[in-house]
C-alpha cells in the first residue's frame, strides 16, 4: 500500500484472525502482529506510511468524523482535530472496552439512547488524544467548575425530561457549554456521567412509580424513556439487584 491521506481519524480493531504487517518508515522496516484486541490508527490528514501485510483477519473500522467532533468540543478545537500519527498493532484494553460497548450497543438497536453512544464517543475521542496524539493537552483541565445553582438546573431539567432520549447537546445547551466540557465538568461535580445519572433518576421514579400503585411495569418501562420492558429489566435489576416485577410485589 502506497503512501495516502484520509480526511478523518480511522481506528480498526482486529477482532478475528491473525495478520503479519510491515510498515516501511523511510529506510526501516518494522514487523507487527495484528491479532485480536490490537488495533491500528490512522490520523486524519497525516500521509500514512506504506504497509504490507499477509493473513486474513476480520476487522471491526470506527471512523471519527471531524465536523462531529467540532460540534461536540467547539471550545477545545485542538481535540476535534485528534492530530493522531498512524500506529499499528497497538494493544490497549481501554481502547477495545469503548468500542467493543459502541458495537454492542449498535447491534442491539441502541436501546440505551443518545446519552450512552454520545458518551462513549466522546470518551474515546478524549482518550485517544489524551494518550495518542502529537500534541497533548494539559492535564487535568476542565475550566470552571459548575456552580450549585448550574447543577440544580441541569439536575430539574433531567427529572422533567426522564421520558425523552435527551442527548448530550440539549443538556450542555442549558449551560451554553460544549457537549465535551459539559460532560466533563457535569462528572466532576455529581460523580458520575450524565448518562449513568439519567439512568440512576429513571430507575428512583420507577421505584417510587412500582412502589405506590400497580402500574404495569411495561408502562413504567415506557413512560420513562426505556426502549422496551427488557432493556428496563436489565437497567433496574443491575442497579437495584432485583427485578421490577420482585420489587413491586414486595411492596
């Protein structure tokens, strides 16, 4: 493969297979394996390196969109640009976690919502910069924190909105943030990610919901946000240890 550009960052994760590549970088010849759990980098607008390689491997290709990036992290552009070099056959557990979720996730019909896959993007996106790019960010930097009041108003507009697939955008529009920092700096003040506090207030109303009547758990399921009575099962029994049905006999 000759020397090219591509106009966006592309990550591939091998996930079946073995493969032999040799990446030519001037007058050296490197030798990697690609197996499963490795992956490769290539940065967007870098001229990558010629590469041969032999084996068959079944690939799984996450392409990272420049102008979603920008959308998402307009008051960090340094990020969106995820000036990556191209590595090859890297091993990083992180890395293969975030997009291992993003298919599973995929496969399932993203029943989750916006906050989930917009969360998982942005974390990788983050994380590769973090730990891969040329030009690194300081640590650590997340600007001003979120006042209390700042909290309290994001935290109202969750409860009042716990039935709609609100995605990170709308919430950092509250605060006129970026979805980036949003997240960031929401995280840092409350704990969690918005989508597991989205989560965490959907299951507390459908415990208060099971517990005072005998709404049908389909119902309750729907009427805050669930994409079906099985995706709310999962939910509630992972966080509660029980399942709806067990809870709401028990009341």
């Amino acid at each position: 493969m000759d020397d090219y550009g591509i106009d966006h960052a592309l990550l591939g994760l091998c996930v079946a297979g073995t493969g032999k590549l040799q990446v030519r970088d001037g007058k050296t010849l490197r030798r990697l394996t690609s197996s499963p759990g490795r992956f490769s980098v290539l940065g967007r607008g870098f001229e990558q390196k010629p590469v041969a390689w032999t084996g068959s491997r079944e690939m799984l290709y996450v392409a990272i969109n420049v102008d979603q990036l920008e959308r998402f992290m307009r008051h960090d552009m340094n990020l969106a640009c995820l000036h990556i070099d191209p590595q090859y056959a890297i091993s990083d557990p992180h890395v293969v976690s975030l997009i291992l979720n993003m298919r599973d996730e995929i496969q399932a019909g993203c029943p989750t919502g916006k906050l989930y896959g917009e969360g998982l993007s942005l974390a990788l996106a983050a994380y590769l910069f973090k730990r891969y790019s040329r030009e690194l960010g300081p640590e650590g930097r997340y600007g001003p924190a979120l006042s209390p009041n700042q909290v309290a108003r994001i935290r109202q507009y969750i409860r009042a909105n716990l039935a709609r697939d609100v995605g990170l955008g709308e919430l950092a529009d509250q605060l006129s943030l970026s979805p980036h920092y949003f997240s960031m700096l929401f995280k840092h003040a409350v704990g969690v990610s918005p989508h597991h506090y989205v989560l965490r207030e959907r299951i507390h109303e459908a415990q208060r919901r099971l517990a005072v009547g005998r709404m049908p758990i389909s119902e309750v399921a729907l009427d805050l946000g669930f994409s079906d009575q099985s995706h709310f099962s999962q939910a509630f029994r992972k966080m509660t240890g029980t399942t709806p049905k067990r809870y709401q006999a028990a009341c």
